[in-house]
C-alpha cells in the first residue's frame, strides 16, 4: 500500500458510529473523496483530483460549527466547550489549508510538495482522531 494510499483512506476527525449525526455522515463522505483523491492523484487525472479537493474542504468547513459527539459524552460546558470547540474548529481550519496547499501542488505538478502534503494530511488525520474522536 502506497503512503499516499495509507494516509488518505481512513476519516479525517472526530468520527463516531454512535450516533447518526451530520459529523458522522460528513466523515463518511470525506472517507471516500479521500479514497477517490489518492486514485486521482495516482493516476494522474488532475481535474478529477481538485474536485475531490473541493469537496473535502467543502465537508470540512460544514464540519466546523458540528460537535463531535466526544464533547457531549464528557459532557463539556463552558469555558472548557469553549476552548476544546475553538481547538477543534482550528484543527479543520489547518487541515482545510493543507489542502488548500494540496490544490496548488496538484495544478502545478509538483510531485515532492504532493507527497510531503499528503503525509501532512495523514498526520493530521490521526492528531484529529487522538483528540476528537470517541470509541463508543
């Protein structure tokens, strides 16, 4: 399995299956924008590449004001929803720049931004599920 592979073919954060949310439905459907990016961009289709790009950072940005079912099972309130909120809508804000930054890459061509790019966005993947996602 190619990193790329291995990095874009899991949710990006805070995906649940205890519940059926709108969080949980925008995950699921990044899943699989991601899988189709990673065959894009291994096949070299880069009109079909930026449009899963847009979708991507289209559920992300309708992923920000959702809340991750985490904060409700601890039950946050206050400053501390407050603070845990604004640290998961800053986690979606740099992930949707690095796509961003992917987009620009994939336009021009330029394989080595591609590949560090998409390993940023395999780390943040799994910094957003340490963080935010919550085994039922």
């Amino acid at each position: 399995m190619s990193i790329l592979t291995a990095s874009l073919s899991v949710p990006v954060f805070a995906h649940t299956d205890c519940d059926a949310t709108k969080l949980h439905d925008y995950m699921e459907d990044m899943k699989t924008d991601l899988k189709s990016l990673s065959f894009e961009i291994r096949t070299g289709n880069t009109e079909n590449a930026l449009t899963r790009i847009d979708s991507i950072q289209n559920y992300l940005m309708l992923s920000r004001d959702e809340m991750p079912y985490l904060f409700n099972h601890k039950e946050l309130l206050d400053d501390e929803l407050t603070k845990r909120k604004a640290d998961y809508q800053n986690a979606i804000d740099k992930t949707s720049d690095v796509f961003a930054e992917l987009k620009v890459a994939i336009t021009d061509g330029d394989q080595a931004k591609i590949k560090s790019l998409i390993k940023k966005v395999g780390k943040l993947r799994k910094v957003g599920h340490r963080t935010f996602q919550y085994e039922c």
